[in-house]
C-alpha cells in the first residue's frame, strides 16, 4: 500500500528551542511522531510516536532516543494501537513515561514518572508515581476519538496539576486530529506559510503571491517566531535580536 507524508515540521531555534514532528498514513492508518521537542519552561525533551494501527513495522517509525525493544508489548498478537511517549520536564528534573496499549477488549495506561539523584556517597531513582490501569474499549476497531478523549479524562483525574498533563494532553489531542482528517470528519487547517498551500504554484505565481502581500506575510512569519522562542512580548528586546522586515 502506498505510503503517505501528511505533514512534517522541523525548526531548529536559537536560545536552545528545538521541534521535530512527523506524520505518515501508512495503509490508511496515521502514524504521528514527535522527533524531538525542547521548550523553555515547558519540558527538556519529548519524544513520543502513536500508532493508529499497530500492523506496521513499528522500528521503521521510532523517534530518536526511543527503540522498539524497548516496548515489548507492541508483539502482543491483539494489540491495535500504540501510543508511546518519553519526556523530561524541568521542574525538580523529573523524567516521565506514558505507554498506552489497545487490545482486543481493554486499553492499558502505563505512566511512570521518576527523579533521578546523584549524591556524593550515592546514586538511586526515586519514584515519583507509578499508575497502572485499564479503561474498557469503546469500539471493536483501532482506537477511535471517543477513546482518546477517554484516556484524556482518566490521565486528568490521575495527573490534576502536573505539567507533563498539558505535554501529553497536546499531543494525544493532535493525534486525534490527525485521526479524523485521515477519516474525513475534519478538514485540515493550513497555516498560510504551509507548503501545501503553494505546492501547485508557480515560481512565478508564489513571487506574485508573496509581493502582492508581503506585509501580511512579514506579519505571520514573525508571529511564528515570536511563538516558537517564547519571546515574551510585554519585556524589551534588545536591538540586536529584533526582527526587521527586508522591505522597510
């Protein structure tokens, strides 16, 4: 079956903000990655891949830092889907792990999350928490939106006031997007800088495009960085690090 790349995003920011996703339909299936992420005052790293379909050869699909032998559940005989996530949050270095399985009847949530210590006399882990549970599935066939969101329900009541919610909450939420415009249910949105948006074009209709508004553009093309550098814009911004339009 033929093998599609619906969408992919890789910025390598200054001040130590970096991003990588990708997203394959691979026999009319989504598989939606997380290459690596690192935000200031978000996490120090996340990596993660979810399998709407687990019929596919998991290994080809892992993100960086993460190994399929790692997680030998994804073998089990009924498994259907996966959804697979390492990350780092920079409050009290505390590292985490979500492992969701769907199986023939149930879906097993796995989260783990520990602290690191490396004392003069010693070095151990600390366990911060360790759930284990499993939600009843909602539908014969792999996993659907009503169970992501039901997983999402039961992590919140789980995780009330840790920051890796919002991280896993994110990303679970984008890949049930991604879920439903594979099925129809939703159109994509596109960002106006989206390639999609100009991969028919022309050199000389994009020159045409972009000239006609290139304010508009200059506009959206600085919100963007603006958003991927957590530049805060109620402080001062050094002269050196303003953005300034090519066409002023």
């Amino acid at each position: 079956m033929e093998e599609i790349a619906t969408y992919g995003v890789k910025s390598y920011i200054q001040y130590n903000d970096t991003q990588d996703k990708y997203t394959y339909v691979k026999n009319n299936n989504v598989i939606y990655g997380i290459n690596g992420l690192e935000k200031r005052a978000y996490c120090n790293y996340l990596y993660g891949v979810c399998f709407e379909s687990t019929s596919v050869p998991a290994y080809e699909y892992f993100p960086l830092n993460m190994y399929e032998e790692e997680y030998p559940t994804l073998k089990e005989k009924d498994l259907k889907s996966a959804m697979l996530f390492k990350i780092g949050t920079e409050e009290e270095g505390i590292h985490h792990s979500l492992q969701i399985y769907k199986g023939k009847d149930t879906t097993r949530v796995m989260y783990h999350s520990k602290r690191y210590h490396d004392d003069v006399k010693d070095y151990y882990e600390e366990v911060i928490a360790d759930e284990k549970y499993s939600l009843p599935n909602l539908s014969d066939n792999t996993i659907s939106s009503e169970e992501i969101q039901n997983i999402l329900l039961s992590l919140q009541e789980r995780l009330e006031g840790n920051i890796v919610l919002d991280i896993i909450s994110t990303e679970l939420n984008t890949f049930d997007t991604k879920i439903n415009i594979r099925k129809g249910l939703v159109q994509e949105e596109l960002a106006p800088l989206s390639p999609k948006l100009f991969m028919d074009k022309s050199l000389d209709e994009i020159s045409t495009l972009v000239s006609a508004n290139k304010e508009d553009y200059f506009n959206v093309m600085k919100n963007q960085f603006e958003l991927a550098t957590n530049i805060d814009k109620s402080s001062e911004i050094p002269e050196n690090r303003k953005i300034k339009s090519i066409y002023s």
